[in-house]
DNA sequence: CAACTGCATGACTATATAATCATGTAGTTG
DNA sequence: CAACTACATGATTATATAGTCATGCAGTTG
C-alpha cells in the first residue's frame, strides 16, 4: 500500500520532467487537446500521450471527452503556483552561480 | 547546454522521491549532520550520503563543514512552500478518490 | 602516528523511465 | 460501411535511478 508521501513523491515526479513541464506551461492558458498539445511542444503524439495519461494517473491533470478530441487540462491550480515557486528558486540560483563566477 | 526548463525540472526532480522527502520533512526545524540525518531516516549511510549530495548539487540544500560533521540545510525555504502545497494537493486527491469509493 | 569517526564514493544490481516505431481502437463522416 | 481522425498502447531500446556492500579519505583524538 502506497503511504502519503508516496503520493507526495508521485505528484512530483508528475511534474519534475522536460517535456511534462512543457505540457504544464502550455496548459496555463486552459485545457486543449492532444493535437494542439503535441505540435506545441514539439514531442511526438505517442510520447506526449503517454506523459498526459501519466499525469492524469498522478492527479495533476484532468480530462475531458469531446467527440474524437480529448482535452487535458490543469486539475489543481496550486500546481501552477508550485512551478512558478521552482522558476523562482532557478532564477535565485542562477544569479548565485553568476556571482560566484564573476569572484574568479 | 542545460535550458531553463532543465533546471526546473532538476529543482523539481530533488523533491520527487520518497526518501529525500523525509529528508526535507526531517531538516524542516534548521541544518542537521549527516549523522543525525540517516538513523532519524531510517535509511543506509552510504544512500543517505548520495540523497544529500544530489539536493545539494540541484541547488535544493546547502552543505557547511565543522569538524568531522558536515551539516546540511535547506536552503531555499521555497522549497518548504513547495512541499506544503503537494500535502495539499494530494489531501484534495485523496478526499475525491474516497468520495468516489463511496459512489459505489 | 595509530586508531577512530563521519562522510563520500566505486562497483554492482535491479528496476524505472523516456522515447520511438508500428499498430490498435473509439468515434466520426462521406 | 469504408475511409478517416484523434488518441492510446504494445514492443523495444537506451539511459537513469535507487539501493547495497565494501572501501576510501579527511579530519580528530589519544
């Protein structure tokens, strides 16, 4: 049986990859299907399909049905704030890194 | 070259797995030695060591000597934020799939 | 300086992951 | 119903990851 910081670690995992992160930002705007998804982010359509059923698994995103389009959409919100937190921390050590070449 | 979006996903890749999340969860109150780290963990020394070098190398903790002890610490207090909001998450995904076993 | 302490790392194994190509399938349309 | 569209999935491959055991190494202490 999975324990919660399991879950914790599956959500993520969810999200600590390239391509599921390019998936993420496209989303922003609103839920899409998979045949705006996959040009957008420049994956194939298999390999994108197979990154939003595992993000849909883990609970980050949602789907819908609509004739022969399925949209995937953002489930929680707080997701987003969780990547923006992580684009925070990147630029914060990005600079460190700068500085500390410019010390040399 | 690493892009941004690698970077992000390493930050998000350090937090993304059972055992290093009870690492952060147990350096929450401030720095620990390594030797206080891997009993309260309940996991090797050796894996314990490699968890901690891998956060330390992504930029999600930071290390100090003294002595024969090395002490690491968060050192993004983001990083809490983070965490904190997937408890969150994974709460609200738990509490649906439950109500949908009680659909049934 | 010999023995010890605290941590890191090499070598290895088992398992997971990402990506690709080909194919399958549900639903739609002429 | 045949052809098509949109998506999913099987099979395979290459690579990454987590963990273990043994060993190495820096710094401390008697």
């Amino acid at each position: 049986m999975k324990s919660l910081i399991d879950f914790r670690a599956d959500i993520l995992k969810a999200l600590a990859q390239p391509t599921r992160l390019k998936i993420i930002d496209f989303l922003r705007d609103g839920e899409r299907c998979v045949c705006e998804i996959f040009p957008a982010i420049d994956e194939e359509q298999s390999n994108t399909s197979r990154h939003l059923n595992m993000m849909l698994a883990s609970g980050v995103l949602s789907r819908r049905k609509e004739g022969l389009k399925i949209f995937y959409a953002i489930k929680h919100p707080e997701v987003l704030k969780i990547v923006d937190i992580v684009t925070l921390i990147v630029k914060q050590e990005i600079s460190e890194r700068h500085e500390l070449m410019k010390a040399v």
